[in-house]
C-alpha cells in the first residue's frame, strides 16, 4: 500500500511537506505542491481522509437524528443531508430514535467527548433548552425548537399555510379537512408556543377559513414516527366528513385520502381536491398527479451543511433560516 513516504521519495520532499500539502496546513511554495500532486497522481496515493480529520481535531463525522427513517420525508431529508455532507467532505452518522432505544443520549455523548464534530437533531426530544445550550457543541435543529441558543432550520411553513389558504378560497372549497400529528404539539410549550414549527401551516390555514367562514375539521394521525397510524385518520375522515371537497396532508395521508376516495367512488379532483404537504417521491405514486405544497430538500440540506460548517469553525455568526415552500398545482386545479 502507498503511504506518505512513498509520495514525499517520488516527489523529492520530506514527509512533512507532504502532510503540509494534503493537509493545507502551513506554507508550501507552488513548485513543492505540484511536485507533491504530481507524486500522488503517479502513485495513485489517496490521503486518509479520517487520519486528516484527526490531524485537524476533527472526526469529519456529523450525527443526524431522526424520528424513523421508514417516513418518506425524513428519508429524502437523509438522503439530502448525506449528499450535502458529502459535498462538504463530512460523512453522515444516522440515528433513527423510534427504532433504536436511547439513540439520542448516544449521539449527545458521542457528541461531548468529540467522536462526533456536530449533531443535526431533526426528532422530538424531552429535554429542555438548558440541557441542549449546556452541550457547548455544533448543534443544528431542523424543524423543531431546542432553544434560543441553538440554530434552527425550518421550512417557512406559515407561508405554506398561506399558499393552501389562497388555493382554496380560489377553488371554491366549501368542507376543509386536514390530517396532522397530535393537537398537543400546538401548543407543548404553552401559550401558544410550540416545539413543532411544521404546525405553523396548520394554524395558519386555521385561521384564514375561519376568516373566510369555512368549515374545517382536524384529525389526528398520530406521532410522525406512527405510520400506521396514518391510514385509520383517513378513513374516520370520510366517515365522520362525507361532505368535504378538500383534504389535506402529509404525502403518506394524501396517497391514502387518494386510494379511499376511489374506494366510495370519489372523483378526485372534481368531487373532492387532495393536497399533498412535503413532496416527496410519494406524493406522485398516488395513482394520480396531486397539487403539492413542496418542500425544498436541496435549500434545506445546504443550509443545514452551511450551519454545520460555521459552527466547527466556530463562527458564532450563525443564524435561523426559512427555506421557502412552493405550491406545485395539478392541471386540473389551475
């Protein structure tokens, strides 16, 4: 196997100037880095990009934590992410929280002692911003609220409730129903502050039909990382809601909402419109196209992999963002 040494006698340098290069640490001149390169070109040598990250103080390894990976949204965030990180030379350490016990408390420890050089914490959590502030690490959260000190990425999900609520005062919508997770995570930090930015969009469109004076109706479907739960909430929305023109929910229950009004003879979209929220790949498996509030993987995982970066180089200049949504409307809706 080609090493170092290798590379630093076919150059004519010492091992030294050959770690200076690969490491870009300290000064070379041009001439000895081309020398160097020309060296691991011809050796066909590949740096050890883990001994590098040592070298730095660093492990080139980011922990994401998700609720489960069997949801198509936080899968395509995974994917996302890891592809961002990638770009950045960082590798991605996935840890599902509802299909590994105290995954978390792992990664948080993996975190303190340094095996880790940043956390994106994308599940809910029972800790309080104080526990989260005294880690004193990168930390990045991802469409949940861990505390003042710690920077969030969401999706702008109140102009997600704005885009649904134009929809469907311009389609005549009469009877709005809307799937989501508990009720409770409206309002788990009290006075109407909440953990869960994702139901912003609900509370939004909430309050522009009530504006309007249209009917709507809210069924839960159980925690994110319920699937299962998901296809039952569907069907007691057709059974308690006969009478409505508009569901709306993630891709998963829109998909469902779908396949249950083909089921009751259901035209979609004339009798009744499916909007899906998330925009995933499942949302075009419904067996026909969907309008779709569409989430922004690519924006979302750059700026998570921008955050991640300043905070291992301790840029405390780190800020919050909103990543826009989209509204993507089926030609039948236009």
């Amino acid at each position: 196997m080609v090493g170092m040494r290798d590379v630093a006698k076919k150059a004519g340098v010492s091992a030294s100037s050959v770690s200076l290069v690969i490491n870009g640490t300290g000064y070379v001149s041009d001439d000895m880095r081309k020398r160097v390169e020309s060296a691991m070109r011809e050796l066909n040598y590949v740096p050890n990009e883990l001994a590098r990250h040592f070298y730095r103080g660093r492990t080139g390894i980011v922990g994401v934590i998700v609720p489960t990976i069997r949801h198509p949204f936080f899968s395509t965030l995974t994917s996302a992410l890891q592809h961002e990180f990638a770009s950045r030379g960082l590798r991605t350490m996935l840890c599902s929280t509802a299909d590994v016990e105290g995954g978390e408390s792992q990664y948080v420890d993996m975190l303190r002692q340094h095996s880790l050089d940043a956390l994106v914490v994308a599940a809910h959590t029972v800790h309080d911003a104080e526990y989260w502030s005294s880690i004193h690490r990168p930390i990045i959260a991802f469409d949940r609220y861990l505390g003042g000190d710690i920077a969030q990425v969401s999706s702008d999900h109140e102009q997600g409730g704005r885009l649904l609520a134009d929809l469907l005062l311009r389609t005549g919508a009469k009877r709005v129903v809307m799937a989501g997770g508990p009720r409770s995570q409206f309002d788990d930090l009290g006075e109407g502050r909440t953990t869960f930015p994702t139901v912003r969009y609900v509370k939004t469109l909430e309050q522009r039909l009530d504006e309007a004076h249209i009917r709507h109706d809210y069924f839960e479907a159980g925690e994110v990382n319920d699937t299962e739960g998901i296809h039952p909430a569907v069907i007691r929305a057709f059974k308690e809601c006969p009478r409505m023109d508009a569901f709306i929910g993630s891709d998963v229950a829109a998909a469902f909402a779908v396949q249950e009004a083909r089921l009751r003879g259901i035209n979609v979209p004339k009798k009744l419109q499916v909007i899906a929220y998330d925009g995933t790949m499942v949302a075009d498996f419904a067996g026909l196209p969907m309008t779709v509030v569409q989430q922004d993987f690519t924006k979302i995982a750059a700026a998570i992999g921008e955050r991640v970066e300043a905070q291992i180089d301790d840029d405390e200049r780190v800020r919050d963002a909103l990543i826009p949504v989209t509204l993507r409307e089926s030609a039948t809706t236009r």
